[in-house]
C-alpha cells in the first residue's frame, strides 16, 4: 500500500477521534508515522503536533459555532500550560529515541485507562468544584505532556475538565479543543530544528484527511453513545500502547 493512501486513511481516522472525543488524535497520529509511514519517534512528535494543531482548530471552530466551548476556562488552562509546552519541546530532542517510545506507550496506556472507566467521570462531575487554582495545575500538566511527548493531551483534557472544572462531556471535549490547539502551537514553535526533515508531501495529504474527518467525528458523537466511543477507542490504545512498549524494550 502506498505511502498517500496509508496517510489518507490513518488522518481520517485520527480526525474521527479528534472530532469525536475531543482528543486522542496524536496518540494515535505518532505510532502510525512511526510505523506505517517510516518517520522516527522524533519526527513522528513533531508531524503529530502539526497535524493536530491544523485539525484541532477546524473542529474548534465547528464546536463553537455549537456554543460548545467555555472561552474563559478554557484560555486559563491553555495558557498555564503555554510555558511547560515550550520547555518540554526544546528538551524532547535531546532524549533518547527508545525512551520517547516508552513515554508515549505510557501515556497511551493511561489515556486507555481512563477511557474504560468513563463512570468516574459522572461521579466527578457531581462533585468537583471548579477553581482558577484547579484550573491552571490542570493546564501545566497538559502542556508538558503536549511538549515532551507531541500529544495536544485532549485525552486528559476532556477527563480533567469534566471532573476538576465540572463540565458537561459536550463541552468538556469543545473546550479542550482549545486547550489542544494552543499547547501545540506553543510546543512547535520550540521544534525548529526537527521541522526540517518533515516530509511534506505525506503531511499534507495526512492532515487534509484528518480534518474532514474531525467533522464526521462531530456528527458521529451525536449519533453514537459517548460510552461507546470511549471504550472503543480504549481498546485501540491498548493494543497501540503495547505494541510501543515491546518496540522500545526491545
């Protein structure tokens, strides 16, 4: 199968998950660069923070027309994060290649987890109370995770904005598509140096198709249940996260 249709297929559906869940687009933007499309770990980080930033925007645009997204929480945890991202980037090109595997399978393997048990949430959300100070904890997290490891971290935005900040799932995956698009930005503008080699010609087509794809993903969470999205997707994440830790202990 060629290099084009390989990229086609796995944008489309990275931009279902995006559009979908609100996140997970890079956890699984960076293994099929790494496996199907021959990109290093390194690379692969890099091309996932482009592809998701262009299409973390169009579906926020999508959600905001819905009025799905909360401008004000949104922007503090985005902005918290904006210094931790940028930090993280410039050190992840000086870590080792096996290690960025094995930290990308660990968080796969979190995100997974979280995602199986989506009863947690609703629980959270009777009880949280939302604060600037829970806020912006929440968004330094993120955005190191968006800057070490070239995930925008939606799949631990929706959770954290559901359960810290007591956001509706609607919303919370609206407004972490916000958060998503301005860690990553801030993460990309530390990776100069590994843009050069980007392969554009199996980018573009890639980030094309994950970005229509993020709109059937809208419409496709209004059809089927959250519940079953989630636990779906966790079974991909698994099997994902599993597969990368092998490649790098071995």
């Amino acid at each position: 199968m060629s290099a084009l249709i390989l990229a086609l297929v796995a944008g489309a559906v990275v931009g279902l998950a995006l559009g979908a869940l609100g996140g997970g687009g890079s956890v699984l933007a960076v293994p099929a660069l790494i496996y199907l499309l021959g990109f290093t770990p390194a690379a692969a980080t890099t091309a996932g923070l482009i592809i998701v930033t262009a299409t973390s925007l169009t579906a926020l645009y999508a959600h905001a027309r819905a009025g799905d997204v909360r401008w004000k929480a949104g922007s503090l945890l985005a902005v918290a994060g904006l210094l931790p991202a940028a930090a993280a980037g410039a050190a992840a090109a000086r870590l080792p290649q096996p290690v960025l595997t094995a930290g990308f399978a660990a968080v796969a393997a979190l995100a997974a987890a979280k995602m199986l048990r989506p009863g947690r949430a609703a629980v959270g959300r009777a009880t949280a109370t939302a604060t600037p100070v829970k806020a912006a904890g929440a968004g330094v997290g993120l955005g190191a995770l968006t800057g070490l490891l070239g995930v925008g971290g939606g799949f631990l935005a929706v959770p954290a904005l559901v359960t810290v900040l007591a956001f509706e799932m609607q919303v919370a995956v609206g407004t972490s598509l916000l958060v998503i698009s301005t860690n990553s930005l801030a993460s990309l503008a530390t990776r100069g140096a590994t843009t050069a080699g980007i392969e554009w010609a199996v980018i573009a087509p890639f980030t094309g198709a994950a970005v229509l794809g993020a709109w059937d993903g809208r419409r496709l969470a209004t059809k089927i249940t959250g519940t079953l999205l989630q636990r779906t997707f966790a079974v991909v994440l698994l099997t994902v996260a599993a597969l990368m830790l092998v490649d790098a202990l071995t």
